[in-house]
C-alpha cells in the first residue's frame, strides 16, 4: 500500500492481489482450509482517506469509481459490517483508543471478486490508523489484529508485492525478486462467497506442489510462469456459477497462456507477455463480454509502508 499525508489526513492507496496460485491441503477443526497460495499485488487500486476526530464514532462513507458495477452496491455495507469499520473498533478496543475516525473509501476493487479488496481495506485501516492514532504497533501486532478480521488480511501488512500465504492463508512469507507481470482481468456479473466456494470443494488426493510453482516464478519467463499457474478452487466455483466457466472459456479460446480464477472467484485473469499483449487481449475481451475487462500489472514499486 502507498501512503501519503494530505493536511491532517492520511491518504492510503490499497491494492488488489491476485492469486498466481491456489492448493487446498485440507478442511481444519475450526472449519476453515489450510492452504498454498501465492499472491500477488496488482495496480488496481481503492483509495481510502483518514481523517481523526475527538469523538469515538468511526464514520465510515464509500463511493464507487464510475466503472464498478452498479450491483455491487449491495455488497459494501457502511456500518459495523464494513470490514474497516471491523479493524478500527479493534484498534479501539484493544488499545483504549478514545478517539474516533472518518474514513472516506472510494471503491474500485469489485467485491466477491477474489480479488482481495475488503482484506486491503482492511490492511489500510490498521497501518494507517496506527499512525493516525500514534499507537506505535509493531508489524508483529498488526498482523496479529489482521488475522482476526480476516485471511488475507496479512498478505497486504507489510505492502510485499509477492508472498507465499499459508495456514488459512495469514502465515505471509514475502518473496524477493518479483518480476514485472501484466496481466487482463474480467469479472463476471455475479460475484461469489468464500464460504459458499470452500463448502462445495471436492477435496482431492493429489496436491500440487506450491514449491514446483516458486521455482517457475524463478525463471521471471512468463510462459512457464502462465502454463503453471493454479487454482483448486476453481471447479467448485464453476459448479457454483456455470457464469465463471463461460468467462474462462472465453478468455482461453483468447489468450496465449491458460487463464485462471482467483481466490475463490468470481474475477478471472490471463498473465501476458507484456503490456502490449495484455491491451490487446483486454481489446478482444471487451468486444465479447459484457462485464468489466482490466489491465494490470504487479505493483512492483509499492515498496513497504
Ligand atoms: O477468513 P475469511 O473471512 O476471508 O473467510 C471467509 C470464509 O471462507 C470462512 O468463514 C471459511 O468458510 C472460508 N475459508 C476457509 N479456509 C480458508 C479461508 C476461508 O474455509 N483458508
């Protein structure tokens, strides 16, 4: 994430993420999966601006880039539901905090896209109302509050553009040397619940190897990267909405390299061979679909906070 002061604000820029790759290794006690993934930070961003108060309210208003569809809407609560409203009542509860906030949050990150959005609002929030409200927290105790709002919450602390995430997805190990990757990303009208995803899952005996695709990220040749990348969650998801099938269908018949789901869906993404391929890619989808078509790229000058 990029932070920046505005007057007595603090603007953050929080990212999307994509996941490269995505194994299931199993259903937990506590109902949640241990997983494999690999994340990766992209240049598509919300924007949220911080704002103190003397009274403990957390006042929370959101606006929708004009692009973002309309439907999406219904998903962005803006009370105690909202995931930053969640991490500021946290911040205050756990740390006598008696100051309040007004957080303006533009959107642009679609929801229920596995795209990572509410968990980067999330990471916001804490990093920058940590500062905001001088708690000095180290990133060992954010992270500790990040895993109580969400999994891949932890994933945006520390601003990696690349990490391997494992447990339920907030054990982060950051990696080095990310390449630059461009990649097209299209939505589906309807986006899906992480629940729902993980419910139908099938689980199978076979576990791809998260350390066979680090080696391929290694090679920073976007061909083998594209060919290795994975999702498990991919074939519950088109059970669930035949709509994110059509939409790979459409992307492969498309695309040089196989495309793949992220997270637990809806979005779906192509990694390309550079910047021009990925805007004529983007051109090609947009004539054929009907949802919102991105192109993007790693975020590899994020740097850390
Ligand atoms: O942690 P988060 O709120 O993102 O998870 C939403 C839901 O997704 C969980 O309640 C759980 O049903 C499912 N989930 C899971 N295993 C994970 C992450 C999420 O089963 N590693």
């Amino acid at each position: 994430m990029r932070l920046r002061h505005l007057g007595s604000s603090l603007v953050v820029e929080a990212p999307a993420k994509l996941n490269l790759f995505l194994e299931v290794l199993g259903r937990r006690e506590d109902g949640y999966h241990n997983l494999d993934t690999v994340m990766i930070a992209v240049d598509v961003f919300d924007t949220l601006r911080f704002s103190n108060t003397d009274h403990p309210a957390i006042r929370l208003d959101v606006s929708f880039d004009p692009r973002t569809q309309a439907s999406q809407l219904a998903h962005v609560p803006v009370d105690d539901r909202n995931i930053c409203v969640k991490a500021a009542r946290l911040l205050q509860r756990d740390f006598g905090v008696k100051q309040g906030a007004f957080i303006e949050l533009r959107k642009r990150i679609p929801t229920q896209a596995g795209m990572g959005g509410g968990s980067s609002d999330a990471a916001a929030t804490l990093v920058a109302l940590n500062q905001l409200w001088n708690l000095q927290l180290t990133s060992a105790e954010l992270h500790t509050l990040a895993a109580q709002l969400g999994s891949d919450v932890n994933f945006f602390i520390d601003s990696p553009t690349l990490a391997v995430c494992k447990g339920r997805g907030e054990q982060v190990e950051k990696l080095t040397d990310c390449p630059e990757l461009n990649f097209v990303v299209a939505l589906p009208t309807d986006g899906l619940s992480t629940a729902a995803v993980f419910g139908a899952l099938v689980h199978d005996r076979r576990v791809e190897r998260v350390e066979t695709f680090i080696n391929r990220l290694a090679s920073a040749h976007a061909p083998s990267i594209g060919e290795a990348m994975f999702n498990r969650l991919e074939m519950p998801a088109t059970e669930l909405d035949p709509q994110v099938a059509e939409l790979l269908n459409l992307m492969r018949s498309s695309s040089r390299l196989p495309p793949r789901m992220t997270g637990s869906g809806s979005a779906c993404f192509a990694l390309c061979g550079g910047r021009g391929e990925a805007r004529q890619l983007a051109a090609r989808l947009r004539s054929r679909h009907n949802g919102p078509v991105w192109v993007c790229k790693s975020c590899i000058t994020m740097g850390a906070v």
